[in-house]
C-alpha cells in the first residue's frame, strides 16, 4: 500500500474507531491508543528530550483526547486533531518548567547573520551520513523553538500552515526558524566529527544509515 | 503498635463534597499496605510539634485535620517533608505515619487526633505548616480553617466546608472543594475542578487548558488565558460571572442562563456551535475558536469582556 | 570568486556565496531558485552546505517512532475507568457503591441514581402538588423520603457540630433547597428548557453529596 492510500485506509479506521469511542467502547479506545502511542510518545519525546517526561506527557495527551472525544466533529483528520493536542500538552509542560518560551514571532529575522565559512578543507567535505542515535541527541540538544519546529516539520511532517497555528508564529517564521534549525544542526553534528567513509547514494552501511534524500 | 489495613489509591483527587480526605484515599484500586504509626510527632518547645521525614521526590502526601485550623503547604526543592503543627491545646494531637516505615517515605500522612471529645470547637483545632517536595501530590481535609497551598505540581485534593482555600502554582490536577468558603487559584496550569456552594471562585492569571468551576450562589471571576483545544465550564446558579478573555486568544463561546443576562462585549464571528447542544443565549468564535468556553448560569449575570 | 588569504583559507564569503545563502530556505522549500543548483556546481563549499542540509532533512524523515513503555495504556485505562469514560468489567457498579457499610452514603447514592433515572426518562413536574407550598419537590415519593430522612438525621448530628460548620452546612443547605425550589417552579411552566433541567438535578445531586458529608462528619469522633 502506498503512503497516500495508507493514510486514507487510517483515516477510515480511526473514524470508526472515533465513533465507537464516543460510545464509550473500551476496544475502540484501546486500538486508537495502539494505532497512535507511538507517533504521540516519539513527539513528546523529541520536544522535550527526556524519556521520562515523554511518558507522563504521553499520559496526559492520551487522557485528554479521551475525554474530549465526545466534542471531535470531524473537520479535521483525527490524526491532525490528535498531534494538536499533543503539541499543546507539551507546549504547556515547557511553558511550566520555565523554560523559554517558544514564540517564534518575537525573533527578528531582519538582521539574519549569513551563514558563517570558515573556509578549509574539511567543509567542503559531506557529512554522508548519520547515524539515528547521533541524530536523536542532537535534535535534543536544540533550542525548545528551533527543535519545536524541526520535530514538527522535518520529523512528524506537519505543513508550514499548519506549524503556525500550533505554535502561534506567522508562516514565514516557521520557514525560517526550520531553515536555522536545520543549520544549527548541521553544525552540531560536523562539530562531532562523525564523519563516515563517502558511499554511494542509496547504499546503506552496516548501521541501516542511508546517505540518499528520501524527499 | 496499632496495625490497620488501608486501601491507599493511586489517584488523589477529591471531586465530591462529603467524603474525608481519609477515607477518600481509601480508593478503588486494590492496593493494601499496613500503615505502622510512627507515633506522635517529637515534641517541640510548647505544644508546638515538630517532625522532618526523607522521602522520594514525588512522595504522596495526605493530612486530615477534622477539627480545622490553618494549614499551610508549599513545596521546596528537597525530598524532605518537613511539618510544624501547633494544636490549640493538649486536648488534641498529631498522628503521623509513613509508607514504609523506615527508608524514604513513599507516603506520609498526618491525621489530628482529639483526646478530649468534650472539648469546645476552639480548644481543638490544629495548625498545620508543612514543607514538601514541589513533585509530591497532595490530599487534604480540613472543614474549618483556611488552606493555602504553594508550588506544587502533583495532584492536589482539597476539601473544606468553612474555610477558604487558595492554590498558587499548582501544576497538577487540583481538585478543591469547599460549601462556604473562598476558593482561589492563581496561576494554575494543570487541570482545576473547584467546587463552592456559597463561596466566590477566583482564577488569576490560569494557564490550564482544562477547568470546570460551579458554584450555587457565589460568583466567579476568571482571569486567565483560553489554551488552543482547551475546555472550560464555569457554572454558576444565581451568583455572577465575570471573564475576562485576551483578544488574541482562540475561543468558541457558549454563554447561556435561564433567567439571567448575558453582556458579551468580545467582538465574536458567529459561527455553527462545534458541540452538540442547543443554541443559547451568545454564542460566537474569536479567532479560530480552538478553546472551548462554556459560561452558564440560573439567574446570574454573565459578563465576558476582553483583556489585552 | 572567492577570496583567499594567504593561508589558502577564503576570509569572507563572495557576493555570490551570499546571493546563495539567501536563496537557500526558499530553495529547499521547493520554490524555484535555479541560483542555487548552478552555484552549488561552481563552490564546493555551498555545494557542501546545500548536500548537508538536504541529508539532514531527510535524516530526520526518516527517523521512526520511539516505542512507548508497556506501562502507559495500564496508567491510561486505570484513569479512564477511574473517570468513568469507561467501564471495566471489574469496576463494581452502582449498586456495589450503594451497599458500602455508610448508610447514609448509599442513601444518597440511591437518591441520585434514583433522580438522574427520573430525569433521564423525560418525567414531568407539572403535577407537583408541592411547588406551591415551596416545599422541596420530588415526584417520586421514595426518594422524597430518602432526602428527607437524611435532612432529619443532619439535623440530630448538626447539634454537635463545629458552630462555624453547622453554619455553612446550614446556609448551603438553603442555598441549594432554593435553588431546587427555583427551578421547579420554573420548569411547571417550561418543563422542556434543558438548562433548567440541568441545574435542578445539579441542585439534588451536591444535596444529597452535602448531606452525606455533614453526616459523616458528625459521625465518630471527629468533634
């Protein structure tokens, strides 16, 4: 089955799943729970970097879905309606924590710095490749808006438009925030000179590191 | 030793008036420890009682305070659970067990024991001020007397008849109740039911996306921020409502009363009523309407205004 | 062109280097800036930039969900069914909550079943003969009985009460009997307004929950 018609087969399912729910359905509860737990587990743990944290914001996500099941109308897919929920969840845990706050419509990207060169013989050289786990610590390790943004679009697939309304920023600052994200990645992963040998485009090494653009 | 067996619940939450906070935990899952008491509180200069207990960082906390007094609660950045009590006289003592008995507590409760059951109302009361750990949840019963609590982000159970309660930055769900006293709750960010037959319900500055709040013949005041796809029901039968709404958040509002009024002076898109119900007396959108905000009453006015 | 110093290393970047920079994020946001790609064949070191960014973002699709612990669906459930959104085949039902060994509880839990029951099935007040004494009105004379023996029993045990208490009670106890009152009056004339209908059993319910409270805490020795 290929991704277009995976997702129309999931959205079929949850809606009947939605309804039984709405019924109160314990098996219908429990196969939204199985179908979704581990997309709503990995973005709680990508936005906040802690498994434990992950957890309890998993919890918390799932029991306000159940509870608000009876309100979902449909207008939007289940799943959209769903990760929502999540990314406030975890918005709000941050917001809590104190942590700053991700607003991307404060930064002023008027005055951008260009991308900086320090030019030598090692930046002409490709990263090739990265390793999941190399992957995972570094999108932690980015500021909570800058891997916010990364996690949703990159990661879980959200569109622009649809990154603004969660997070509450203008298109444009989605994009560019993605864009210094992505950048700001870049540079922590050559920073860990994990460099591997250059292999074909497609090839992957003994790791299941793939080197080639998916998109 | 006395040796009781209890059923300790793992969910906290007290959400009906006329249960004590005792036999609230006594809940349903199934569990049974033996309390073993570790006996009355070392005693202090005076009557006052003094008691520090190691625990784990998100220990659960219970105090039953039938007679009343004052009880103060904050949390702290240690695993201790510190306690100072003041009883009134000696006519009335503290009782303290722990879960396990020796090791860091898991479970600490603090129960006031009358000795003297033909003391006067005054003569019995018991002032509580204890220090947790700010992960710790929380259970307390106290029907006379105020309660205050601080910073604490596990879930918080309240309940009270006379007194007023007050919950600062709590994080967790907060569940309080009281028949006449005052409920206040500033700066809640998890979920809040609260609950007064004739007291005032004041939220300051909210930022939780889930409260329920009804009172019978108090008024309500809500002042605080409508979290996207957040639910909030206030209730109040004959008392009034004031809300106070930021422009820049994202609601879909239901104001409704039977013989009351509605002054709505947010400038709403009136849109199709996403949940099922019948049409009342104001409804309308403020931008995408991703917050959900019921507002109900009898007879008392509805009054919903914006914030900046 | 690039400008090298001495040392063989570019000091700053060119103007076209720039020019690329700026066109990067539209570019791999699939907006057309043919710049790019004819730049990135002339420097290596854009070409590098723009490869790296490309593997990152496709590094980052590819990354698969993190499997959460077993444990989550038992805390989940254990809440819902705690809430009650659903129900457990070992979670007692309402009866086994009413036969508790507190009387008074399971009075007040029959009460409300018995009421909710009575809403529920759309029965009317029309023919309350007791709406024009004020008197609290109840069609069915069971659970008119039952609230009435609780109201009796909290007033024996109210004489031992705290007087700060006893007062709250009290008030409360008027304040809801109003309300009651209220909205049965009102609903004889329009029985099918739902909010009204709502907050009258919302006024039983918290009477029958005050009730059972003051009455346990004039049990045992609490005063």
């Amino acid at each position: 089955m290929n991704p277009t018609e995976n997702r129309t087969s999931r959205a079929a399912s949850d809606a009947q799943l939605v309804a039984r729910a709405q019924q109160g359905d314990e098996q219908a509860f429990a196969a939204l729970f199985d179908l979704h737990k581990r997309r709503v587990y990995s973005l709680c743990l990508r936005m906040t970097g802690d498994t434990a944290e992950a957890e309890d914001l998993s919890q918390e996500a799932f029991l306000q879905l159940f509870r608000k099941i009876a309100t979902f109308r449909g207008e939007s897919a289940f799943s959209t309606w769903l990760h929502r929920l999540v990314v406030n969840v975890v918005l709000m845990h941050l917001r809590k924590k104190g942590l700053q706050q991700i607003s991307l419509d404060e930064v002023d990207t008027s005055q951008d710095d260009p991308v900086k060169r320090e030019y030598g013989d090692d930046d002409k050289r490709l990263l090739h490749s990265i390793d999941r786990l190399t992957l995972s610590r570094a999108i932690d390790a980015l500021p909570p808006g800058y891997r916010a943004v990364l996690v949703l679009h990159d990661v879980e697939g959200y569109e622009h438009n649809e990154i603004a309304q969660i997070l509450n920023c203008s298109v444009g600052n989605s994009k560019s925030q993605l864009h210094k994200a992505r950048l700001k990645l870049r540079d922590a992963l050559r920073s860990q000179r994990w460099q591997a040998p250059a292999r074909a485009p497609g090839a992957a090494d003994a790791a299941g590191n793939v080197g080639h653009e998916r998109r | 030793m006395a040796m009781f067996n209890k059923k300790w619940c793992a969910s906290q939450r007290i959400s009906v008036l006329g249960r004590r906070a005792v036999r609230t935990v006594l809940g349903r899952c199934g569990l049974v420890l033996l309390l073993v008491p570790s006996g009355l509180l070392g005693a202090a200069a005076g009557n006052q009682l003094e008691k520090t207990i190691q625990c784990i960082p998100t220990p659960r906390i219970s105090i039953s305070n039938p007679p009343g007094g004052v009880v103060v609660v904050r949390g702290w950045d240690k695993s201790e659970v510190h306690a100072v009590c003041l009883p009134a006289t000696p006519k009335v003592t503290i009782d303290c067990d722990q879960v396990p008995a020796r090791g860091d507590a898991e479970k600490v409760r603090f129960t006031t024991q009358v000795l003297d059951t033909q003391a006067g109302s005054q003569e019995k009361t018991v002032n509580y001020e204890i220090d947790i750990p700010s992960g710790a949840s929380l259970e307390i019963y106290n029907p006379s007397g105020s309660v205050t609590v601080e910073r604490v982000s596990g879930d918080d159970g309240v309940e009270s008849v006379s007194g007023s309660v007050s919950v600062r930055d709590g994080a967790g769900h907060t569940s309080v109740t009281s028949l006449s006293g005052a409920i206040e709750l500033i700066r809640p960010t998890g979920r809040v039911e609260a609950t007064s037959i004739t007291g005032d319900l004041r939220f300051t500055a909210s930022e939780s996306a889930n409260v329920h709040a009804q009172t019978t013949s108090g008024a309500i005041f809500f002042d605080g921020d409508f979290v996207p796809l957040g639910e909030y029901v206030l209730s109040s039968y004959g008392g009034n409502m004031d809300v106070a709404c930021p422009t820049s958040d994202s609601v879909e509002l239901r104001a409704r009363t039977v013989r009351g009024k509605v002054n709505n002076e947010l400038r709403l898109k009136h849109a199709q009523p996403r949940s099922p119900s019948a049409p009342g007396n104001g409804f309308g959108v403020q931008n995408q309407g991703d917050a959900t905000v019921e507002l109900k009453s009898y007879s008392g006015t509805i009054h919903v205004h914006s914030r900046p | 062109m690039e400008d090298r110093g001495g040392n063989g290393n570019v000091t700053r970047a060119s103007e076209a280097c720039r020019q690329f920079d700026s066109d990067l994020e539209a570019y791999l946001e699939g907006e057309a800036r043919p710049g790019v790609d004819a730049h990135a064949v002339e420097c290596a070191f854009c070409a590098a930039l723009l490869a790296d960014l490309q593997l990152v973002r496709a590094a980052a699709g590819g990354l698969e969900p993190d499997e959460p612990p077993a444990r989550l669906w038992a805390n989940v459930r254990a809440a819902l069914v705690d809430e009650g959104l659903i129900r457990s085949p070992r979670q007692r039902g309402w009866w086994q909550w009413a036969l508790r060994p507190v009387p008074v509880t399971a009075l007040a839990g029959l009460l409300l079943a018995g009421f909710l029951y009575y809403m529920g099935s759309g029965g009317s007040l029309r023919h309350d003969a007791h709406v024009a004494q004020g008197a609290v009105a109840l069609v069915d004379p069971n659970l008119a009985q039952s609230m009435d023996k609780m109201e009796q029993a909290f007033r024996v045990r109210a004489v031992g009460l705290d007087p700060r208490v006893k007062v709250a009670y009290e008030k409360g106890l008027d304040s809801l009997d109003a309300e009651i009152q209220e909205c049965n009056a009102f609903l004889s004339q329009q029985p099918d307004d739902l909010l009204a209908r709502e907050y009258l059993a919302s006024a039983y319910t918290e009477k029958a929950r005050v009730l059972a409270s003051a009455l346990e805490l004039g049990d045992g020795n609490v005063q």
